[in-house]
C-alpha cells in the first residue's frame, strides 16, 4: 500500500503526465563464481544521467516522508545459504534534499553494484527473487518499482556435504516449504527504524521546536519580574561607563549574554543527564512524579503569590559576586551567575515549570531546547541595550507593576499544576478530579485572577492600585472573556480552544448535549457490541463504540468484515485530546471512524493491573509488563518499534497493515485521505 500512495504522491506532481514511459534504470543480473561451494550474486545498475537509486540503508522516522530503499528478496532453496547481507558499491552520495522536507538522504547516480554472497551444499541450485527501489532526480520521483531476477549456479563442488545428504537436499529442492522468503522482513526491520520518540506525541523537531518556543516566552516574562527587569539598566549602564570604549562595552555584553545562555543550558543538561532518556518518557504517566509535579507547582504558584520566597542560600550569591570582581571573561561569567543566583526567587518557579514541561514532553533534549530559548530570550535585552544604550530611555521605570506579573503568574502556576493532578487521577481511575470539577477550579482560579487585574483583590506586598491602565484592562478583558467561555463547559460544551488540557468529556456528570444529561451511544450502538475488557473504567471520545483490548477488537471486526483502526493513545497526552478535539470532531473524520473501521483505543499510560496470569516479563525490553498500559505499550513499541502517542495503525483482521501508520498531524483532509486509503486496500482484498 505504501507503494501505492507514494504513486499517488508522484502522480499528483504530473511526472506520469509525459507522454513516454521513463526507465531510468536498466539492470544487469550475474553469477560469479569465488570457490567451490561459494559464489557472488551481482546486480548491476545503469542509472541514467539526473537520476537517483537510493541505497539500501537509510533510516527515517514513521512521520517522515522519505523515499523508498532499495531492497532485495531472495528465495532460496534447500542446499543453497546467505553469508551475510547484501552489500552495495558505487559512488554514494549523501545531500539534504528539499524534494522529502530537507531529510538526509543517500543515493547512487551514475552506477550502482549490489553483491549477496552465499554458500552452497548442492552442486547446481536456482535462485530466484526481485528488488524493490525507487528513483527521482532532482525535481520528482517515480513510482516504486520491482525487477525480478533469476541466478542459475551450476558445477559447484561442495566440501562439506556428502554425496547422499547432497542428492537428499536436491531432491527436495524443487518443494516451496524450502523457500527462504522471509529476508525481506528482516532487511527491511534492519535498514529503515523508527526512532523512539516521547509519549506526548508529535514528531520530535516539532516538539523540540514547541519547547523551545515556550522557554523563549518564559523568558520575556521573566524578564518582566521585578528580580530581573531593575537589572537591565543597571547592567548595561556598568558595561557602557566601566569599559573604555563602546566596542569593549560591547563585547562585554555579548560576553555577559552567552554566560546567561551558557548557565541556563547546562542546567537543562544536567537535568537530561540525571534523569536520561527512559526516565524523560516516563514522566508523563508516573504517578509519582506527577503528584511531585503537582505539588511542585502549587509552591511555586504560592510564592509568587507572596506567601513566602524562594530564595537561594546568600552565601552563595556573596562568593559569586566576590569572583565577579575579577574583571576580563571569567569576571563577566560570575556576574552573569550572579544575576542567575540573586533572580532565582521570580525566575526560578518559571524554570522548574519549563523543565517540568519539557521533561514530561519526553524529548530528551527537552530540557536543554527549552532552557536555551529562556536563556537566549534573558539575555537579550542585555546585550541590545548595551548596543544600542539609546533604547534605555524607552523601557517602562520599575514599578508595583512588576509585582503585579508575579502575582500574574501565580494564578497561571495553580491552573497548570491541576493537570498533572488529572494524570493521576485518570491513569488510576480515582473519579477526584472529573471534567466538571476541573474546570469549577479552573474558572475560580482566573475568575480570581480577573478580579485581581481590576484591583477588587489585593495582596499584602501589593501596591495600591491608584486607577486601571490600558494594558492592564485588555489584559482583565482578555481573562473575563476566558473564563466566561469555561462556564458552558460545566453543562457539556466542547471547549475545544482548551480539551486537550481537560479531561475527557466522558468523565463529565452533566451534559445537556445529550438527551437525558447522560451520553447518548453513536450510530454504532455500544450496546450492540459484546461484552468489552475495561469498559466500565475507559471510555471513546465523541460517544464513538470501541474496543479497548486487541484481540476483542480483531475478534469482532473479523465477525463484521471490518478493517481495524488501533488507536494508541495515553490519558496525559495532550496531542492525543487536540486530535480528537480537532480532527476527529469533524463530521466527515467522524463518519469514517463510526461506519468504516471497527476502532480499538489502547492506553499505554492505563494503571489497571493485569491479572497475575497475563502478567509476563517482556521480551522486547526485559521489564516486568504488569498494567494494561504496559502490555499497550510493550506492544506498541515491539511491533512498531516507536512509543509516542497519538499513534494510527489501520490492518486487516488478520493483523496486516492497509496503509502506512500516522502519528498527530492536525491537518482534517490528511487524515480522511488515510482512513480512505486504508478502506480502500481493504476493500481491494476482500472483493478477490
């Protein structure tokens, strides 16, 4: 199938429009003979000029659109063994090409040989086989293609076989169930592996790029506190009167700058080395950590409220302003940790909530990206304003109002902290925090944050609030307006600027979108379906009917005649609840998923314990499989070897996949064009 789409990719871009039938490469099969019972199978391609064959051996993720490899199947007799793999000679290039999204790729584009040696036990043998590849030039593919080939061995003179086991392999030579056809499998497992990535779901550049986003915005606001934002000034007026020229003014600067950025960086790597990469991944579903995270962020939320402050011990800012005196590059550095150290009370709530982000994002460089775009957005304003000292008659003076952004974010600290909180609750069922009560917290918290900008509540370190400016009114409209739009949801409305941060609307009470203030079953009558594993503890979105164990699923979509969709899905995955907020809501998305597939949702977050017989230690990684959401998960990553989520996986009844699977993609007509693709095939198989 995924020769088909690809033809369908080409198609589109009117290469097939030409009028002639192009043959870019022309191949030539040989026998060559290395011993008596050894010999070289050579296949030679002629590649035309402009054109690429790509090699054997190039690895793409599952969200990455790269091109097809090559491949070699070989069907071997009895008598007749591989010694090794299929090796590849030629001029080999390797380039960044914009033709599949900048990927690194590795072709041949003149000449390209690919040898198999393999030993026999039998004088004369007949191998068969075909190689699957593609070709492009610069500008366009063509479809896959498959050229068979036939290598005739005669008068080899096995050593190490008699004459009696030889004529037993012969004789049996001719029968099918001697037939090696299982390389191709192997191979391609071998060349073209998914990454791993991280539960949160997405393909890693861009949630690198979220994270890093996100450290950048956390910056400015950390500019904005009032531990940060008097220091500007100061800072830059030092480098601009200490130093005896502008341009050692400067470079000052730029100094002080990248030691903000180098300080902030290497506290995200030491946060990825002390965890690692599997401890990243297991953060989003832990519980542990995630009730630490939890309770992480209602401290920081309350100091930045004014209950206390978090301050590092003084003796360490002391020992680091004493070494900034130094003077040249390393008194520059220390007054930039100095900076870090004497900021910590405003700055640090924002980091451990950057760092708790980044790392429940799975990515392991997470926390690293996210503290390099914090850092990057810290320093900047340090060294601008040391370049162009003109600026600093433009910023804002210092005022209540810098107390005011802490305050600010504390608010937005507590409404961050429940969702950890709903992670917990949802993975091991505990019913404490449904939809309903979630958002009544929700509301409060920004109803009181409304209540605040407009001066109605006030702190004992705030100011007072002399009259309401302009910016601080926008703002308070901005948060009315939020909270007011959270309201409806207590009744049942979608909410869908915000469901991916919720819990799911099947943990909701009270819908009036549904008759009876219940939920009303789809098209497909979840009372129609037999009896399910976990039904009463797990629910589908959109009231949709679904399975929640694998062989149940396939066990019913065989008795229907339906194609399968897996679902790999997690209860703390945000991309997860965007694309069924998004992408299954739609009508056209939703009509596919209710009437064409038989839909099976598996947790792999899920601490339901399986019962002590299905319990088992995995092969794959060696670890103790005793949840529902590890037994998902083993799976997952044994079978397709990635483990982030949302995963699709359309098969057949029979476990055979229909189509390439998807990962999160919010694009609606993309995903119809999948679950079309995949019924399609379907279809095709099924009306033989």
């Amino acid at each position: 199938m995924k020769k088909f789409l690809l033809a369908l990719v080409f198609l589109t871009s009117g290469l097939l429009a030409q009028a002639q039938i192009l043959q870019p490469v022309k191949w030539k099969f040989e026998v060559e003979k290395t011993g008596p019972d050894e010999a070289l199978l050579k296949a030679t391609a002629s590649i035309d000029k402009g054109w690429h064959l790509y090699s054997q051996y190039m690895k793409f993720t599952e969200d990455q659109f790269g091109p097809e490899i090559t491949v070699f199947t070989f069907n071997l007799p009895k008598g007749v063994e591989r010694v090794g793999k299929t090796e590849e000679s030629g001029k080999l290039t390797e380039e960044i090409t914009p033709l599949f999204d900048n990927l690194l790729v590795r072709f041949f584009s003149t000449k390209a040989v690919f040898t198999q040696k393999v030993k026999l036990r039998v004088p004369d043998a007949k191998i068969t086989g075909n190689v699957y590849y593609m070709v492009c030039d610069d500008k366009q593919c063509l479809p896959p293609d498959e050229k068979e080939f036939s290598f005739t061995l005669t008068g080899f003179t096995p050593t190490d076989t008699s004459a009696e086991e030889a004529a037993s392999i012969q004789s049996t030579e001719e029968q099918p169930d001697g037939a090696d056809t299982s390389t191709i499998k192997e191979e391609v497992k071998a060349t073209v592996t998914h990454e791993p990535q991280a539960a949160s779901g997405g393909s890693a550049s861009e949630g690198l790029l979220a994270i890093f986003i996100a450290g950048f915005l956390g910056g400015l606001v950390a500019l904005l506190t009032p531990c940060v934002f008097p220091m500007i000034p100061l800072t830059v007026s030092f480098f601009t009167k200490q130093s005896g020229s502008r341009r050692q003014g400067v470079i000052k600067a730029l100094g002080y700058g990248f030691s903000i950025i180098l300080i902030y960086v290497t506290l995200g790597l030491t946060v990825t080395v002390f965890f690692g990469s599997d401890a990243l991944n297991a953060l989003a579903s832990d519980i542990w950590f995630n009730l630490a995270f939890f309770v992480l962020l209602v401290v920081f939320g309350a100091s930045f409220l004014g209950a206390f402050e978090i301050t590092l011990p003084s003796s360490w800012v002391n020992k680091m302003d004493a070494k900034s005196d130094r003077g040249g590059v390393l008194g520059i550095f220390f007054m930039a940790f100095t900076l870090a150290l004497v900021s910590f009370s405003c700055t640090g709530p924002i980091i451990g909530t950057l760092l708790v982000d980044a790392a429940t994002r799975g990515a392991l460089l997470g926390p690293a990206i996210g503290m390099t775009g914090f850092s990057l957005a810290l320093a900047l304003p340090f060294t601008l304003f040391a370049i162009f000292p003109g600026w600093l008659k433009s910023l804002p003076k210092s005022g209540g109002w810098l107390n005011s952004v802490k305050v600010v974010l504390g608010f937005l600290e507590l409404a961050f902290a429940l969702k950890f909180l709903s992670n917990v609750d949802l993975a091991y069922h505990w019913g404490l925090l449904d939809r309903e009560v979630f958002l009544v917290l929700w509301i409060s918290i920004f109803l009181m944050l409304g209540l605040y900008l407009i001066g109605t509540i006030r702190f004992s370190h705030d100011s007072p609030l002399a009259y309401l400016s302009v910016p601080r009114l926008f703002f308070a409209i901005a948060v009315f307006s939020f909270t007011f739009y959270l309201i409806p949801g207590l009744w049942g409305a979608p909410l869908k600027a915000v469901n991916a941060f919720l819990p799911p609307m099947a943990s909701q009470d009270f819908d009036l979108s549904s008759a009876g203030g219940g939920h009303t079953p789809s098209a497909t009558a979840t009372e129609a379906l037999p009896q399910r594993k976990y039904a009463d503890i797990l629910h589908c979105p959109h009231n949709l009917s679904c399975f929640f164990d694998l062989e149940e699923g396939l066990a019913y979509a065989k008795k229907v005649s339906k194609p399968v969709m897996i679902d790999f899905t997690g209860h703390s995955c945000v991309n997860c609840r965007k694309m069924e907020a998004t992408v299954w809501a739609d009508a056209a998305v939703l009509q596919r998923l209710r009437d064409d597939y038989v839909l099976i949702s598996l947790y792999v977050d899920d601490k339901t314990p399986l019962p002590a017989d299905e319990q088992y230690v995995s092969k794959f990684s060696g670890k103790k499989i005793k949840t529902v959401g590890n037994l998902w998960s083993d799976y997952q990553a044994s079978t397709f070897n990635i483990n982030s989520q949302p995963y699709y996986v359309l098969m057949d009844h029979d476990q055979t996949l229909l189509v390439p699977p998807t990962a999160y993609d919010p694009s609606v007509a993309k995903y119809i064009e999948f679950l079309d693709g995949g019924k399609q095939v379907f279809q095709q198989k099924h009306s033989k």
